[in-house]
C-alpha cells in the first residue's frame, strides 16, 4: 500500500504558513482601514500570502526525502529556509520595482528605508523563529501525519 509520504510531509509543512499569514493579514486589515494607518505595502503582501505556504511545503517535502542521506535535524533545516526566501524576496522586489538596494540601506516602496543592520537583526529573529516553528510544531505535525 502507499502511504503517501510526500503528500503528508507537504500538509505538515504548510500548516504553520497557512494558520499565521490570515492573521497577520487581519492585522494588517485593522491597521489600514480600522485605525486608518496608512502602509504603502499592499503589492508586498502578495509575495508571502502566495509563495511562503507552498515553499514550506516543498522543504518539508525535501526534508523528507533527504533525511536519510544527510541526517540534518528539522529544525535547522527549517531555520535555512529564511536564507533562501529573503534574497527571493530580495530579487522579486527590485525586478519589480518595490524595492531599491542602496549603499547602506533598503528601500521599500519609496517610502520606507531600513538600514542592512536592522534586516540582519530581522533575518536573525526570522532565523530563530524558524528554527523554532520547524522544530517543534512542524516536527509535530511530521509525527501526528507518521513521516517524521
């Protein structure tokens, strides 16, 4: 009988995606029409609400399938995984014109600019919230689904 194990490896990894990015997009609901702040990020949210769901599924997919051969624990694998989306992201935003890479800084949208030192303090929090997520509920999602 087949079991499936990259179908169950793809559910387990989307699940943590698919519960956090409704929230965060409810936030940011009240934010611009509740309490009238305005955030000239609308076209950024398309990014991570259509892609993020999917690539954690896809690496928990490659976790599984490479398991055997390079026993890396899941949650340093998935605490790789914000190494790739951010240049990713990187990449979509000048392409498309939202965002402008300059000597010292990021520029978002003509509007916001952040300093590198700061993206890497976020790439860090990302980093150890990752590593938090895959290990503990992403793992345990491996397990209820009996991939892990």
């Amino acid at each position: 009988m087949n079991t499936h194990p990259y179908l169950r490896a793809f559910m387990a990894g989307i699940l943590v995606p698919t519960l956090v990015l409704p929230l965060l997009l409810i936030a940011f609901i009240v934010l611009r029409f509740g309490m009238q702040i305005t955030f000239p990020i609308e076209r950024g949210l398309v990014f991570p609400m259509a892609l993020v769901p999917g690539l954690w599924g896809l690496w928990n997919i490659l976790w599984q399938w490479s398991r055997e051969r390079t026993h890396l624990p899941l949650g340093l694998h998935g605490a790789l995984l914000p190494l790739l989306l951010a240049p990713a992201g990187a990449l979509i935003g000048t392409q498309a014109g939202v965002v402008v890479l300059s000597a010292s800084s990021v520029t978002w949208f003509n509007a916001i600019t952040v300093p590198y030192l700061l993206i890497a303090c976020f790439l860090a929090a990302a980093i150890a919230a990752y590593y938090l997520a895959w290990k503990y509920i992403v793992g345990f999602a491996n397990r209820v689904l009996g991939i892990a």
